[in-house]
C-alpha cells in the first residue's frame, strides 16, 4: 500500500486531521492530499507561507528566529509546524522550508517538520534534507513532497519507510 495511502487509514481509524504548512514546496503537499477524493475528511487545511512576514503573522514565526536562523532552519520549520496547529487546530502537522533554487549555494537544502499533538503537548521532529543541486527546482519540490509524507509515516509508527537521503554533489 502506498505510504499517502497508510497516512490516510491511520488519520481516517483515529479519527485524526493533519495540516500543512508549506515554504518551500508552495502548496504541493496541500495539492496531493486533496488529490484524494474525501481528503476533507482527515486533511484540515494548509498554509502557503512564502514570504517571512507570513511566517510571522499567520503561523507565529518568532522573529528572533527569523532573524538569527533565517527562514530555511530547522528552528523554522518546527516553530511552522507547531503554528500551523495552533491556527488551524489539527492534530498534527507537516512544515516544509528550503532552498528549491535554480540559483544559490544552498539549493536543495531542506527541512521537514513534523508535529503531533501528544496528550495535547506538540511533540515536534524536524528533518534535514540535502538533494542534488543537479534536480530542477520541480523534482527538489516533489521530492520534498514524497519525504515529508514519508516522514509523516515513519513518525507515527505505521510503517517502516525508508526515506532516501540525498547529498549534495
């Protein structure tokens, strides 16, 4: 069974939302889980949150954060996926942040949250990522989309997921 297919089952069994919090990936994981006919059933609702500002205002970015650590940093993309709960009140959340390029020294450089609320305290996990900076900015944003899913899966323990590290070349 396909991992967005054992996501949907466990949230579905649980009776559990997720919701989206999305940088770097623009919406494409929104985009593939309302794919999925009945989506509306586990997913909540997601925010595409390009710009820093956004960050700040709708998902409660600190800042301080932004400033020290910019907006492709792991603390980021936990405080993303934490303020995503607190604005749409899922019960857990995939954050995405990175560098998609074409251009910079840093392209392919990504991270992924998850959170979930654990006994109503979030219990978050953030992921670095490093794709090729051969990829086009498309192939690093859908394989953005595949590991967070991925990431997802591996979290919640419903699946012995492999997600497939990439190095820069």
């Amino acid at each position: 069974m396909h991992k967005l297919h054992k996501l949907i089952k466990y949230l579905l069994k649980n009776h559990k939302t997720i919701a989206t919090a999305e940088s770097v990936t623009g919406g494409l994981v929104a985009k593939t889980f309302t794919d999925v006919p009945g989506s509306s059933y586990w997913y909540s609702s997601g925010v595409v949150s390009y710009s820093d500002e956004i960050k700040h205002k709708i998902l409660g970015v600190k800042t301080e954060t932004l400033e020290k650590y910019s907006a492709v940093s792991k603390e980021c993309a936990k405080e993303m996926a934490e303020g995503v709960i607190n604005a749409i009140g899922a019960d857990m959340s995939i954050a995405t942040t990175g560098y998609a390029g074409p251009t910079g020294e840093d392209v392919g450089t990504v991270f992924i949250a998850f959170c979930t609320l654990d006994g109503g305290k979030k219990v978050t996990d953030v992921e670095e990522m490093h794709y090729p900076k051969t990829l086009s900015r498309e192939q690093i944003r859908t394989k953005v989309t595949d590991d967070a899913i991925s990431i997802a899966v591996k979290k919640i323990g419903i699946a012995d997921v492999k997600i497939q590290r990439c190095q820069h070349d």
